[in-house]
C-alpha cells in the first residue's frame, strides 16, 4: 500500500517526520540575539541584496523551448511546455515569479524543488512550486521518493516528477545552504548591524560623568537627581546649550572609543566577505568605492559570465531531463535561456555590434531590426558584404568576365 500511494502521488496516511541534515544548524545562535537562519539573514541588507540581485536577473531574461531541425533553429511555440515555461507555470505564479522564488530557496536553503504535474495522457500540465522546509528526500524500501508536506497534505512523488536543483553540496542528491555554511560571517554582519542600532539608540551609555567633590547624604543625592533632570527637561528644547550645574559638580564628556569609531569599516569588510560568498560583484549592491565609469561595463560582462551564466546552466540542465521525454530531446527540442537582455550593453555599443554584424555579412538588417523589437522592412532581408570581406576569388571571376565582356 505504501509504494502504491507513492508513486500515484496519493496523500500518505501516517507520513514520517522530515529529516534534514541541516535541521541542527538552523539553531545556530551568536551571542544570545543573533539567529543566522535562511529568513534572519535576509535582514542583512547585504545578504538581500546579493539573493535578489541573482535571483530577479535570472528570473528576468527570457525562457523558451527550443527546437532545432538539421541546421535550423526556432521556437518551439507549438509545444505544450512553451505556455508553461514563458508565461504561467502554475494558477499562483508567472514564470518570473517561478523562477525568482526557487532561485531564492536555492540561495537561501541549497534545494529549490518545484513538483510536475502530469494529465492522464502523461503531458505537463502544471509546474507548482514546493517550500524546502516543506519538502525531503525519504529513502523507503531501497527507493529515493521526494515528500511533501504542506497545507494540502502529505505526499509521495517520484523523482522523474521533481525539478531540485541544487546549491554546491557533498554528494549528488542534495544542496548545501550557503547562508550556514558561512553562518559564521553572516551572523558577524548582523551583530554588528544589532550593535550599530543598539549604539546609536543609546545602548544604556551615559555621555558623560557628573563628579562630586567631596561626600554627598541621602538628602544631597536626590535634590542633585532632581535639579539634573530638571535641566535636562529645559535642555529638550535647546540644543547646543549650556547646562548650568552647581557648585562643587564636575561633568566630563564620553569620547568614542576606537573600536566604535571602527563600526563603519568592519561592516564594510563584512558587505565584502558577503558579496564574495554569493560571488556577485561590490558595484551590484550599491558598493561603489572601487567602482568607476570606465569598469562598470566590464564587471557587468563579468557578472554574466561568471555570475549568471554557471545558475543559467545548471537551470538549463534541470529542466531539460525533468521535463523533455527523451524522445523529445532525441527530436531536437530543449529549453534555454536568452541572455542577450542582460548583455544588450549601450546604445553605442550595440549599434557598433550590429555594424560589423551586418558588413561581416552574417546578419542582415531586418535581423538587426528584429533585436530592436522593430518591425522588418521590405527590401532589407539582402546580406551585405564589405569589400574588404569579400571574397578575392569571386572578385577575381567577376573582373575576368567583366573583361570578356568589354573585349567582346
């Protein structure tokens, strides 16, 4: 009963808890405040900024099924997979949100799972998203099946019928976190944004100490507490005043210490360690110091190459064995990210591309038009040619017959 309820994907009746290798690391603690989780950690602004900044590029360029017949290579828009891929995997989210939010699991837990679903024909119908924390991988009667947990129940499903794509991990089946696996200098990173608001809001500190000279009774304390605050209260109002104080009172001021004043420069190295980790380049989360006009294109065709492109892949990989049969991938047909969105550079640069595209002879300019989302115009489908790229054997032919000509 059990492995029938498997592999129908029908509810479990008595599910087994969920185990996770990396449940005793979510409990990691710092100090007695500071909790380094996947959704803690996201209060760090630099570890927002890195996940959102990898998870909404690649969730932003476009995503097609693909089909290449002999040395042709189009669109697949009469495949079923294309609708759900490009615009609506499921009845809650696009493809951009789809793909932004496994992203984010990916980044945050090391596993993000999306479940297939199939009709009775055995076509997708649908690709719906599973929470990490929801979702295992059970090993029953010698079988690896994925379990889902959730609102809707327990269930079963096979691998075949599981997207899990993983974070650098130790073995083949499952991901690594990199927010625990470098919990170490993210919790780091927010004790000291903990500290820096404790800092600045006070922290308990006095600015000064008031000294007396001599002895002071009972009597004496308070009526010195009553005429403190008292000044205070007036001092509300006016700042930069004068505190009047009386007789045989000294007030010397609090400086910063030196590790105070050091706060900004460690929460600087550790913005660093962070972009580092996620491997996202200082200048796409708003650190500028290094940053100068004429870099800013080369770390961004970094950023795609080193950055973007190894996600791309293993995306592309994923979806490609989870969701093509493999007499469709024998049919040529395979899913792939453009990236051309991301490497569009300026309206100079671009122009400059098509204008060696164009004379090299290997796009024409309806082709150039199209990259533009304008539309072709008749006349313009001809491939052009540079003199200098043309052919001197063709060249020398046509002078010959040229000749032939004049003589005759």
């Amino acid at each position: 009963m059990l492995f029938e309820a498997l592999f129908r994907n029908e509810p479990l009746e008595n599910p087994a808890t969920p185990l996770s290798g990396e449940t005793a690391d979510m409990d990691r603690i710092f100090g007695s405040d500071v909790h380094v989780t996947p959704e803690t950690s996201m209060k760090l602004a630099a570890v927002y900024a890195c996940i959102y900044v990898l998870s909404s590029n690649l969730a932003q360029m476009p995503l097609h099924v693909m089909r290449k017949t002999n040395n042709l290579v189009e669109p697949a828009r009469d495949h079923p997979l294309f609708y759900l891929i490009h615009d609506e995997p499921n009845i809650w989210q696009t493809s951009y949100k789809w793909r932004e939010l496994k992203q984010r699991h990916i980044l945050g837990w090391g596993n993000g799972y999306s479940w297939i679903k199939r009709d009775r024909r055995g076509q997708v119908s649908s690709i719906d998203s599973c929470m990490p924390w929801e979702t295992t991988l059970l090993k029953t009667g010698g079988r690896y099946t994925y379990g889902v947990y959730n609102e809707e129940g327990a269930f079963a499903v096979s691998p075949d019928d599981m997207i899990h794509i993983r974070a650098l991990g130790n073995n083949q089946k499952m991901g690594l976190s990199p927010i625990l696996q470098h919990a170490e200098t993210i919790g780091m990173g927010m004790s000291g944004q903990k500290y820096t608001e404790s800092f600045f809001g006070g922290n308990a500190r006095p600015a000064g100490i008031v000294s007396v000279k001599g002895e002071l009774n009972k009597d004496g304390w308070a009526r010195l507490k009553e005429m403190w605050q008292k000044a205070s209260l007036a001092l509300r109002s006016q700042e930069n005043k004068t505190m009047l104080l009386p007789a045989d009172l000294d007030y010397k001021a609090l400086t910063v210490s030196p590790v105070d004043a050091q706060l900004i420069d460690m929460l600087k190295i550790n913005r660093s360690m962070i972009a580092g980790i996620f491997n996202v380049p200082a200048h796409m989360i708003n650190d500028l110091e290094k940053a100068t006009f004429s870099n800013i294109t080369q770390q961004a065709i970094q950023f795609v190459r080193y950055s973007m492109m190894p996600w791309v892949a293993n995306w592309e990989q994923e979806l490609n064995r989870r969701l093509f049969t493999r007499s469709e991938r024998a049919a040529g047909y395979y899913i792939r990210f453009n990236l051309a969105g991301l490497l569009r550079g300026t309206p100079q640069e671009r122009a400059q591309f098509y204008h060696f595209a164009i004379t090299d002879g290997w796009m024409s300019r309806n082709e150039a038009r199209a990259f533009e989302d304008m539309n072709p115009v008749k006349g313009l489908d001809e491939m052009l040619v540079s003199v200098n790229a043309a052919n001197p054997a063709n060249s020398f032919n046509t002078d010959k017959t040229n000749e032939d000509k004049t003589d005759e």
